[in-house]
C-alpha cells in the first residue's frame, strides 16, 4: 500500500480532521505520566505515517489495520 493511500484513508477517519480512539485500531494507548480520567479526553492526535526499518511491535498486519481504519469511517 502506497504511503498517501494510507494517509488519505486515516485522514477520512479521523475525528474533526486530527483524533482517533487508539483501541479502535488496536493501537498502544499512549498518555503522559499524569492522566486524570476526570479531565484528560481518551483520543489521539494523528501526525503522519511514514516506512521504516524497524522491527514491528504489533501482530497486527497492514491489512488488518485498514480494514480496522475503514469500519471506522461510518461510525
């Protein structure tokens, strides 16, 4: 998969144009040191998407998280 296919599929999922919930594309759920329930939102901020040589820390393959990417564009 090209990387601007993929960007362009996250983008059209992302919620007001930058957030996701990492759980629904089975993604680590990443917070500071200090999380607050009360105060701090559940969602994260997409960046980019870019190839790399590192080994991967997921059994999820490229495949499996588009499809996990596309269910949530009707949501």
């Amino acid at each position: 998969m090209d990387l601007s296919e993929l960007n362009t599929l996250i983008q059209s999922s992302l919620i007001d144009g930058m957030w996701f919930y990492a759980s629904q594309w089975q993604l680590p759920d990443l917070h500071f040191n200090a999380w607050c329930d009360e105060t701090d939102h559940t969602f994260h901020e997409f960046e980019s998407v870019e190839y790399t040589n590192e080994a991967p820390n997921t059994l999820l393959i490229l495949a499996e998280f588009k499809l996990l990417v596309e269910r949530t564009i009707s949501l």
